[in-house]
C-alpha cells in the first residue's frame, strides 16, 4: 500500500494530488484479471465474443454465461467481476423497461449507454462505495444503425468500431484494428471474433475456455440474440485453422 | 345459493365475483370399487362455452370458476413427494376440507366430491360444501343437475323408499356403472346445464380407469 | 388509515375515507372478438372499434395484438385494462428474451399467465375487466382459449366472446366446428367476415372496419383493416322508425 497509494487510495472519493483516482485504477486492474471480451460493429451490426475462462472440468458447459442480452435490441458483453456486472445488467434493463413501458418505444442505445455510465459514475464519488470491477461492453440497434459502446470503470465510456477488455486486451485491439471494418460483412466478423479470441486466448495460463458470441444485426431481425449454431461452428472451425496456419507459419521460420 | 344476483350486486356497489358454469358429477362407492362420473358441458347462461373441460382432476369437482387443482383418487404427486409414499384418500379429504376452510370468509364456490379406495379398500366417497363441511358417504351427486339425479340415488343406490330390501346391501360394479350412466342420460334431457360428454372414472385395487361417452349435444 | 398513508398508496385509487375504489365497469370498451381452428391453424377476428358508452370514440384500434412469435391475443371489453395486458406480456417476453436461452415462451404458456393474472384480480375483487382470446401454435399443435375477468377458462375448436357468443357462435357452430380439421384458409376466411358480417348488422357496438389474424407453422400474420361489404337496401321497405 504505502509504495503505491501512499494513503491517497483508501477511498474513491479522495483525489491523489496528482489528479489520479487510485480506486478507480485498481477497479481496471479487476477488469484486466477476467477473460479477454472484444465486440466488432460492421455496417450492419455489432458482435460481442468473450472469452469465458472455465477454473475446472467439473463446471456446466454453457454455465454462468458472460453476454447478458438487456432489451430485444440490446446486449452486454463483459469482463470483471461478475457479480458486479450483473448488478449494471440489472440497472439496464430496468432502464431499458422504463423506457419501453413509458414511451412503447424501445430505448436508443445512446441513452441507455448514458444512464449506465451515470450510475457507474456515481459509485466513484462516495468513500462507502466501491467502484464497479467491471467494464461491458454494450451492443445494440437503433432502426438500422448498430451502436457498439465500451464503458470504463470510471463511467466515462466511448463509442467504438471496435474494442476490447479484459487479460488480454492490448493483443485483440491490434488484431481488431488489422480487419476492415467498413467493407466487413457481420458473419465474416463472427469469424474474425472466434479467430481473435482463439488467439488470444493464453494455453499456458488458462487451460480451459469457452467461447461465447452474440449479435445483434440485420441478419438476427435486430435481435440481440446467440450466434445461430451452425455459423457459430463455422467460426470456430475457422479460429482453429487460421490458428494453425498460424503455427504451420511459425515453424517454417 | 351463495351467488348474489347480479342487480343485487350492484345495489351493493360491489361486483360479483362468481359465475355458475353448471354441469354435474356424482360417485358412486362400493365394497371394493369407486365410481366417479362428471359431464363435460361448461356454460354461462344460455350460452354453452365448450362442450369439453373435464371436471374430473383425478377426481371430482364441481363448478368451474374457482377450480382448486388437487390430484387424488387415492394418489397425489405433490403429497407424495413429501411423504415419500401415496397419501391415503381421507387424508387427501382432510386436506381439501382445510383448502376449502382456510378461505372460509371468500370461499371457492365449489362443491368438492373425492372418490377413490380407502386403506382397507374398500370404496369412499367424501363430499363437501363450499366452506370444507366434510362427510364421508356411499354416494354423492352435486352440480345443476342434483335435485333430478339426488332422489333417483337415494331409491336405486341408498334404497330410501323401498320396504323389505337389506338397505346396508351394496351395489356390484356394474350396477352402479349402469346406474351412473342411466343419471346422467336422464339428467340430460331435463337440464340444460348437462350434457355432450360423460367422463366416467371407475377405480378398483387394479387402478383407475377413464371413460368418455357420449350425452346429448342439444 | 390517517392521510399520510392514504396519500402514500400511489397506484391504488384510494377514497377519502380510506376505502379502496375498484373498477365496476368497463369505460372505453371493445366489442366481440371471434377466433375459430381450421386446417393450417387459428384464424381471429375483431373490429377496430372502441366504443365509449354508445359513442364511437375511437375508430382506428388494433385489438388483434401478437405475443411473441405464434400466439395471439385478441381482446375485448375494457381497451385500457386490454392495454395493460398487452404490457404486462411484453414484459414477460422481454424477461423471457433475457433468458437467452434460444426458446420463446409458448401459446399454452401464455394462456396460463394470462388466466392466473386475471384469476387472482378477480380474487381481489379488482378485475381487469376483458374477455380474452388467446390462440396460436406451439409443437405443431394449434391452440384455441378463452380467459375472462371471472378466470374462467375454456378451450374450444370455435368461440366468441361478448354479443359474438350469441350471434356468431350458431354460425361458427353449423360452419365451422365440425369441419375444423378440413376448413380451408379461404373457407375459414369467408365464415368469419360472414360473421363479422352479421355482427355488423346486429350489435350497435360494432363496426365494418375490421381485421383478422392467422397463426399457422408460418407464424402470425395480421391483415391490414379492410371494410366489409354490406347491403342496407331492406332498409326501404321498413316503415315506422322514424323514415
């Protein structure tokens, strides 16, 4: 403690005097302890895939899911702590009913994105709060428009083509900047996701993982929704051989 | 009757919360057998709804509104998990009477008949009032069609008005059956609130089986 | 109950001695709605009409509501209590939908919401003041039901609700009902306008703009409000109301 916060890290809501909130910081370190999440957004749609870290054999496949859909046309996709995002998945989809109930119109991503920041936002400010170890990413439609949001652990957040977070974040943002992302098709981005979560995923580190991917584009009648089955078995078909070529590359040098 | 009249519950400035959806059920208990047998005719008014909902759950019940879903005949799932062995029928009597009494100040308006074997079995019949009044019985008939079939029980099966017969005599299964069935048929010319299906339930130690025939559909 | 608690209890319509006021009538009102099974599926009819009293208020009300991808609910009586149904259900499906667990919430299952929501506001004495038909396909097999403000349930291969139960059921009975598993989309179709038809013609709550609905392995699909051709000629010949 002393060698870092030098006492300024006690509470979220003491500046240290070189402007940094240290809380908040370590709340980022949470995020970057979980399994790698990346979402890609194309012309017609954004995908979410995430990289669910599986501890032991003996856990349920398709368990404790990781993408949390909010509204018919929204979705989350996280790293951090789990119960923590769910708290936020709550706060989204009361906001997200709200909406619906009071205006019969479903919520524009925009907004829901600012009310979840908001709330995020306000559990920097109390020393008896502790600020959410979580960072999702948020998916969703407007009439035709995708929007792809990622919040950060101080509330602020951005809207994206594409992003990351989570172990290994830095690997998958260099891997998403490499697609064209104005002449991708959204299947061949749920390709690109397995591909990318595939490769970033770490053997040596975590042995065990499944890959989770949802959509919400023209293709799933704007509906966040799974991955349908056999596109999600194409794509994972595909990480596993572009990995190997990978590898096959490897050794030639 | 419970029910208000309509206009009486509007003078009370209260809506009536019950509807009389007619039909009958009657069961009929021997030495060893059971007969359970209900019409399927579901009415409101003059206006039949559907010619087929079962009163029958397991056992019988009478008006529809407020069916309270218990499952007998001598067996309930839920109980049985809970005790780990089949429940025997005057417990399951008892407890519809609770049922029935812990709503005792806004009752189910319906008229309860259990069927089935008891632990030695022999064949019970139990009835009830709204409220949970309980009596086990050797027959028992309720519903729109009651005060036409009730007095032809109490001469063929209770033998009331007859002199110089064993009135303790029981009646073999297939007099009983013919007995069930020829109320029913009889009831249904004369009430318009019986008729198009006649589920029969007969339980012996072999088990229960149902059977469908047809009444008038008029 | 002193002023403070009175005044805390938003949602509930509280009088000023305390007592609970409920609804004892409905207030802007739909009339009959018809449902009927036929080969492909359910076929559902309604007007667009709802009616304040004897005024038609509001002439341009879908009261043919989809839930989910093969059910359908069709209502009638009070429209805001059929409003808050719809409500409630959309959230149910949404719930559903956050699931996420690729299936959707079926015909059957969604009658037995609907019937224990309108049984226990009944038991309230506070009922939601509908005749509802629900109907739809759920494994391959088509569903026909009927829930009211009393909880009473019933499935039928026709029925009707309202002034519907006594006009067009005889029709739906002699046309429809025996010939339920063979009726035609077109058939199916020709009975219902007939009997929306004849409604028109008899129940001073309707109206000829009207809409049908059919669910079948297809899915849902609503027609727009079209107007039904009626002939009013007899009226020449009759003499002493008033022409």
């Amino acid at each position: 403690m002393t060698s870092i916060g030098t006492g300024y890290d006690l509470a979220v809501s003491t500046y240290s005097p070189d402007g940094r909130l240290f809380q908040v910081e370590y709340a980022e370190k949470a995020v970057d302890n979980s399994g790698t999440a990346i979402a890609i957004r194309t012309k017609d749609g954004v995908i979410i895939a995430v990289e669910k870290i599986v501890s032991t054999v003996l856990e349920i496949p398709g368990s404790s899911r990781r993408i949390f859909p909010i509204d018919h046309h929204i979705g989350f996709g996280s790293s951090g702590w789990v119960p923590d995002i769910k708290r936020l998945i709550g706060i989204a989809r009361d906001e997200a009913w709200e909406h619906r109930k009071s205006y019969q119109m479903p919520i524009p991503p925009k907004m829901l994105a600012d009310r979840v920041a908001l709330y995020i936002q306000a559990y920097t400010l109390y020393s008896s709060l502790r600020p959410f170890g979580a960072s999702p990413m948020m998916a969703g439609m407007h009439g035709d428009e995708p929007y792809l949001y990622l919040f950060e652990t101080s509330g602020a957040y951005y809207g994206y083509w594409g992003c990351a977070t989570g172990k290994a974040k830095q690997l998958a943002k260099t891997e998403i900047e490499k697609l064209d992302l104005s002449n991708l098709s959204t299947r061949d981005a749920v390709k690109e996701a397995a591909r990318i979560i595939h490769t970033v995923h770490d053997d040596s580190k975590d042995r065990l993982f499944e890959l989770e991917m949802s959509w919400v584009c023209k293709e799933s009648e704007g509906k966040f929704t799974r991955v349908p089955q056999d596109l999600y078995n194409e794509a994972v078909e595909y990480a596993k051989h572009s990995n190997n070529d990978d590898m096959d590359d490897d050794e030639e040098l | 009757m419970i029910a208000m009249t309509e206009a009486a519950a509007k003078q009370n400035n209260r809506w009536e919360p019950y509807v009389d959806n007619g039909g009958t059920s009657l069961a009929i208990a021997g030495e060893d057998f059971c007969i359970i047998a209900s019409d399927t005719r579901q009415s409101e008014g003059y206006s039949i709804n559907t010619r087929y909902d079962s009163k029958l759950h397991r056992d019988s019940f009478n008006f529809r509104t407020e069916k309270i879903s218990l499952a007998t005949t001598g067996y309930s799932a839920d109980a049985k998990n809970k005790h780990d062995k089949e429940m025997h029928s005057h417990s399951i009597a008892q407890m519809i009477s609770i049922i029935q009494y812990q709503k005792r100040f806004f009752p189910y308006y319906v008229f309860p008949i259990l069927g089935g074997l008891d632990q030695e079995g022999k064949g019970c019949v139990y009835s009830y009032d709204p409220v949970g009044n309980m009596e086990r019985v050797g027959f028992q008939v309720y519903g729109s069609a009651s005060g036409l079939i009730q007095p032809f029980l109490d001469s063929q099966v209770g033998f009331k008005n007859q002199q110089n017969v064993d009135k303790t005599r029981l009646l073999s299964k297939q007099e009983a059956y013919d007995i069930a069935i020829d109320s029913f048929t009889g009831a249904t010319e004369r009430d318009i609130y019986t008729g198009d299906f006649l589920e029969v339930y007969i339980i012996d130690k072999d088990g229960i089986k149902k059977e469908v025939r047809q009444l008038k559909f008029d | 109950m002193n002023s403070t608690e009175i005044l805390n209890l938003k949602n509930q319509d509280v009088t000023e001695n305390g007592t609970y006021k409920h609804t004892l009538q409905p207030i802007v009102t739909g009339t009959s709605v018809l449902g009927l099974k036929y080969k492909d599926g359910i076929m559902l009819a309604a007007d667009c009409i709802a009616s304040y009293g004897s005024l038609a208020r509001f002439r341009n009300v879908q009261r043919l509501h989809p839930v989910g991808k093969a059910t359908i609910l069709a209502g009638s009586g009070d429209m805001s209590d059929f409003q808050h149904v719809q409500n409630l259900l959309e959230g149910v499906m949404l719930q559903e939908h956050c699931f996420d667990d690729e299936q959707e919430i079926g015909t059957k299952s969604i009658y037995k919401i609907l019937s224990n929501v309108m049984y226990s506001r009944r038991t309230k004495v506070d009922p939601l003041w509908n005749k509802f038909i629900v109907a739809g396909i759920e494994n391959g097999e088509s569903f026909l039901g009927y829930v009211d403000l009393y909880g009473t349930t019933y499935q039928s291969p026709v029925i009707a609700t309202g002034f519907g139960s006594h006009i067009a059921i005889p029709i739906l009975r002699k046309y429809a009902e025996p010939r339920a598993s063979d009726l035609t989309e077109a058939e199916a179709s020709e009975i219902l306008d007939n009997c929306m038809r004849v409604l028109y013609y008899r129940d001073a709550r309707s109206f000829n703009k009207i809409q049908k609905a059919k669910v079948t392995s297809a899915g849902i699909e609503i027609t727009e409000p079209y107007s039904l051709s009626t002939n009013w000629d007899f009226a020449e010949s009759i003499r002493g109301y008033g022409a």
